[in-house]
C-alpha cells in the first residue's frame, strides 16, 4: 500500500463524529413539559366555607350584656331526613317539605328558604344537619339550594334525633 492510503485511514481513526445527538433530550422534553403542564392545571380547587357550630346553642357571652344589646337571633336550622326536609328557627312553626314521589323537593325547599331569608334579610348563617341514612349527594345538593337562597355561611351540626339525652 502506498504512504497516502495510510495517512487517510490514520485521519479517519482520528476524526470523532461532532454532531450532538438531542434525541434523548428531546424525549425527556416530550414527557416532561406535558405533565408539568396538567399537573399545574389542576392545582386550584374549589372550597365551600363550612363552619362546625359550637357544642351548645347558647354559648357564653364575651362581653357584659348591655340593655341596649339586641337580642340575640335564634339559628335557622335546616335538617335533611329521610323523609324530606324541616326548617326551622327558634319558636316559629316549623316548615316541614315531605319527598314528593320517592325525591326530595328541592323547589320547595328553596321558595321555603326564599321566604326565611324574607324575614331575616341579615342573616347569612345556616345549619344544616342530615339523618345517619341521607346520601351525600342530597347533603350536597341542599347546601347548593341554601347558597342560592343567599345563606351562604352554612354549619354541619348534628341530627337532634340522633344526640344521646
């Protein structure tokens, strides 16, 4: 072989391939940035403001009663049972809107919170409290009612039928 064949194949041995090879990267990137993406997407979540009421009714002052004090409003309490619905406030008559053919009647039950909100247009606080047998969705589908009422501070309280005497 001649001298020239020699130095061309000790060039070749010699040169390295200088590209950069970005698949790999470019695969990393093809996963990664799309999760990052939903991930991030769905982060914000939506929260009812719920309060859990105090033990008793009727909690101790903080202040000394005045006369000029108004007196203090009773709660309206709304409790969901199996048999239908029943608001009520203090000494008022209660509203009681039986199921109406095996479902719960939500029509009623908001045209009954309308007309409560008539007679207390300050307030804004509601307790809701469910029966041990009331499906969630129903809890749900209630508190949604009582926000459309415009009671949109609502308490979970306990069912009174259920409480040990």
């Amino acid at each position: 072989m001649p001298l020239i064949d020699r130095e061309k194949t000790k060039r070749r041995r010699t040169e390295t391939d200088e590209a950069i090879h970005i698949v790999a990267l470019w695969n990393l990137m093809l996963i990664l940035i799309p999760f990052l993406l939903l991930s991030s997407a769905f982060s914000e979540t939506t929260v009812l403001s719920i309060q859990i009421p105090s033990a008793s009714p009727f909690s101790p002052p903080l202040k000394s009663p005045n006369i000029s004090d108004p007196a203090p409003k009773e709660p309206v309490r709304l409790m969901v049972t199996s048999g239908g619905f029943r608001l009520e406030q203090g000494s008022v008559k209660p509203i009681v809107l039986p199921m109406k053919s095996g479902s719960y009647d939500y029509a009623g039950l908001r045209a009954a919170l309308f007309e409560m909100k008539k007679r207390n247009p300050d307030e804004d606080n509601i307790t809701l409290s469910g029966a041990s047998g009331v499906h969630y969705e129903v809890i749900v589908k209630t508190m949604d009612e009582c926000r459309l009422a415009r009671f949109p501070g609502i308490s979970i309280g306990e069912d009174p039928a259920e409480t040990v005497q």
